[in-house]
C-alpha cells in the first residue's frame, strides 16, 4: 500500500474510461511523518510548507493502482508519503519513458 497527499478532490463522479477518485482523509498534523521534499523547501519555508501538507488530502493506494492517466486534467497535486510511484510517460515518437518517484517526491 502507497501512501500520497493530495491537494484538492474533483468532487465530480468518473465517467467512463476515468480513473476512479480514492478515498480521501485529512493530512492535518502529517508534515513531520513525511520525508524532506526538495521542490516544496524550494519555495516555501518551514511553517509555509507545514501549512501547505496540513491543507491536503491523504489518499492510499494499492500496488497497480492507476492514480491519473497521461491527459487527464491536471485538477491535483501529488506527494509521495510512502512507497514509490511509478510514472509513465509517452513521447510525440511513441516512446515510453519511465521514472520511479519515491517517498518526499511530488
């Protein structure tokens, strides 16, 4: 099981074709359980990042489990708690490029 903070639901029900929405809690008082994420240290300082994870959402997902498909609207924002995540991306060629985001990346 995976774990990821998310920053907002689309409160709308799939259609067809469409990721099914997980199961959401709140992630308030989760900032010191999850690792350092060098993108949000980037911009926001220690309180400002605090406040931005006790803002989301938590959100648990099952090994295979598809969070969002290349395409769909980008209405969310991901952090990696625990586990990793893989991501899938396919090129204008066709080519399919792989990266693995572990725990503290987003």
């Amino acid at each position: 099981e995976r774990h990821f903070y998310i920053m907002k639901q689309n409160p709308s029900k799939p259609s067809a074709g469409e990721v099914k929405k997980p199961q959401l809690k709140s992630a308030l008082g989760s900032y010191d359980k999850m690792p350092p994420n060098p993108l949000l240290s980037a911009y926001l300082d220690e309180n400002q990042c605090r406040m931005f994870v006790d803002s989301m959402m938590e959100v648990k997902v099952k090994q295979g489990e598809v969070i969002m498909r290349q395409g769909d609207k980008g209405n969310n924002f991901y952090l990696v708690k625990e586990g990793t995540c893989e991501v899938n991306v396919q090129e204008a060629d066709g080519t399919i490029q792989t990266r693995t985001i572990g725990a503290g990346g987003g």
